[in-house]
C-alpha cells in the first residue's frame, strides 16, 4: 500500500506541473503590470478554460503529493516517531495551503479577464480588485509555501540521517533545490527561461517525494 502512496505522490507532483504549466505558460511578450505587479499583460490572450483546468489538476496533485508523504512517514515513523509526526503535520497543511496558493493565483487571472472583457478602459477596476485580493491572501499565501518547503526539509533530515534507505544524494531532489535552479536560470537567461523550465521546477521537487518513497520501498 506504501508503494502505491508513493506512486501517486509522484503523479499528484506531475501533475501540479502540468497546472503550472496550464497557468503560467504564457508565452513572449508578457509583461508584469498593476500596483504590485501580480498580473500579467497575456492573461488577455489566454483561453479562460485553462485557469480552470489548471485549478482542477492542483486539487488532485495536491492530495497525490500528499499520499507520498504520508508514504516517506510511515516508513520512518518506527525508528524516528517525531520527525514522522511533525512531517505528516507540515505535509497535510502545506498540500493543503499549496491547493490555497495555486487556486489563488488562478482565480486572479479569472477575474482580470472578467474585467478587462467589459472594457479595456476597465484597468484602474481590475487592478484595484486584484490590490485588494492580493493584499487579503498575502500573510496565508506565503505562510502556506513556508510550511510545504518545510516539510520537505523534514524529508530531506530523513535521508541525511539514514532514516530512509536511499542514497544520500536524493537529499537533493526537493523542492527548494528545484526551486533555486529555476530562479538561476531565470535570472541567467530570462528571456530563454521565462516559461519553462522554471514554472514548473517546485512542482517537480515535490513529485519527486514519491520518487524517493518509491526507490526506498523497492
């Protein structure tokens, strides 16, 4: 059964990149506007069904992601009971809070949309709307993404101290490492690495939860 939770941990990751990807591919000449600069200029011309959809594949990739953690503590809970518990804690509030975030996000360029299809005389509206969502969401927003790195570092303390059978250098495979090579090559090459790879680098640091848990089980 372990076996199968891990294996849907890494699908459930696969498939927040596929959401990443249905959100955040927003192809050249984007460009970041409003107030805090949290929408972009080619949510216009992207079709409304994405966002949607993008929402839909967080939902179930989430609640993968954390079938694969609740794998990762369940072995390692007969020889390191707390580190197990307060994994399975941070895990189940960050899937939890990354479903939060992902939706957020989405949801904004919904109601940008919405707005600007009324009239493109209508961006003062939308942008004040969005200032104002951003600014109600911000605290749990960024609380939510704080506790899911979290309880990959748990993850990451398991392997390093041998609690789980695998080798020392999966320690690497997580979302933060993810996460800051995406950032790099970003900021090395933004305009080659403005989508891909890098939308879909923390995604694909979680999937690999089930990776681990898999080559531990076999």
């Amino acid at each position: 059964m372990l076996l199968i939770f891990s294996i849907l941990g890494l699908c459930g990751g696969l498939l927040c990149c596929a959401g990443d990807i249905l959100f955040d591919l927003k192809g050249a000449g984007n460009e970041k506007l409003g107030t805090s600069k949290n929408i972009d200029s080619n949510w216009m011309k992207m079709s409304e069904w994405r966002f949607g959809a993008s929402i839909l594949c967080a939902f179930f990739g989430d609640i993968g992601i954390g079938f694969g953690f609740y794998s990762i503590a369940s072995q390692i809970s007969g020889s390191h009971p707390t580190l197990a518990f307060v994994m399975s804690i941070l895990a189940f509030i960050g899937c939890f809070g990354g479903f939060f975030v992902h939706s957020m996000v989405c949801i904004q360029a919904v109601i940008y949309k919405r707005i600007m299809g009324m009239s493109e005389k209508n961006f003062e509206i939308a942008d004040n709307a969005l200032e104002g969502l951003y600014k109600a969401i911000t605290v749990p927003f960024f609380l939510s993404y704080l506790i899911l790195m979290a309880a990959d570092i748990c993850l990451i303390v398991a392997i390093l101290i041998g609690a789980l059978d695998v080798p020392k250098w999966m320690a690497a495979l997580n979302s933060i490492v993810f996460l800051i090579i995406g950032v790099t090559l970003r900021k090395i090459n933004p305009k080659a690495f403005q989508d891909l790879p890098g939308i879909i680098m923390p995604s694909l640091g979680l999937a690999m939860v089930g990776l681990i848990g898999i080559v531990a089980l076999i």
